[in-house]
C-alpha cells in the first residue's frame, strides 16, 4: 500500500501541477460551467481514450495519459463547483483554489484508501481499458442522475461518482507508468 500511496500522490501532484499552471493563464473561466458542461467534457476526454484504446491508432498528438489528467482535474472543477454552488463568484484567488483543490483530492484519496482496504488493490490486476469503461458508467450515472434533477433513491450522489473517476483516472495513470517501465 506504500507504493500505491507514493504513486497516487506523484499522479496527482503532476494533476495539480498542470491545473493551477491552466488557472494562471486562464483564471477560474471553469466557473461559468454548469455540472453538466463539466460532465460533458469528461465525457469527451474518456470516449477518445476509448476510441484510441478500440482502434491502436490516433490522429491528434496527445497522448491518453494528458486525456486521464484532465478527466481528474475536471473531476475536481466539478466538486469544487458543487462546494461554490452558492458563491456566484467568478474570479477566485489561487491561494483558494489551491486549498480546494487539496481537499478534493485528499477526499478521493481517502476513498481509495478505504476501498484498498477492502478489495485488496485489486485495480492492479484489471487492464487499463477496463477502467476507462468504469470512467464512462460513472459519467452515464452522473448524466441519469442530472436528469433526474440530482435526485436518488438509494445511489451515490454526483460527488461520489466525481471521486471515483478521480480514483479510476488515477489508477490508469499508474497502470500506463508502470507499462512504460517495462
């Protein structure tokens, strides 16, 4: 579990890294998005690496790894976007993103914690495809339950599905490091 926390904690520190370098030079434009413009584009981000993953091919040079960044840290834009849901603000100091940022990310790593506790690391033996089909289910919940107008019986809510694709994205990070290694 050390190693995974070590891991966990270089993937998302280069995730934080590349968020507040895009706030330096775009400020908090990420404020005027909706939950569901912030699910759209994460959306977006996983159905190409599905379609690079299915076709062995691509035609735009970015690689999947930049694709899994951006699904993280648009999973914190919108859990910070949940948090702010009052605050009308469009503008935020960095020093405010930063630590929000922080807690977001501590959260979902709390989460994973807890649930390689329970299931033993068990994202280690599945295939980086795999979690991007769990990346995508999240988004289609996420899309069910805005359409049901954030109402739900018996399911997690949005932020829940938000740290899992955080988690998720993260693990295929890891995955992708390790395979590079090889």
């Amino acid at each position: 579990m050390t190693k995974t926390f070590t891991q966990y904690n270089t993937a998302i520190l280069a995730c934080k890294d590349i968020f507040i370098k895009k706030m330096k030079d775009y400020g908090t434009a990420w404020r005027i998005l909706r939950t569901s413009s912030i699910t759209d584009q994460i959306f977006i981000k996983a159905q190409r690496i599905r379609n690079i993953e299915d076709k062995g091919t691509q035609k735009i040079n970015e690689d999947v790894r930049s694709e899994y960044i951006g699904i993280i840290n648009y999973s914190i834009i919108g859990l910070i976007q949940l948090d702010l849901k009052e605050d009308s603000r469009m503008e935020l100091p960095s020093d405010e993103v930063s630590k929000l940022f922080d807690k977001h990310s501590l959260e979902a790593r709390s989460l994973m914690e807890n649930k390689n506790h329970d299931y033993g690391e068990a994202w280690r033996d599945m295939r980086v495809s795999s979690l991007t089909d769990l990346i995508l289910m999240k988004i289609l919940r996420i899309k069910q339950i805005e359409d049901n107008k954030g109402e739900t019986i018996i399911s997690e809510g949005v932020d829940a599905n938000f740290h899992d694709m955080i988690n998720y994205s993260i693990f295929a990070l890891i995955k992708l490091e390790e395979e590079n290694k090889n």
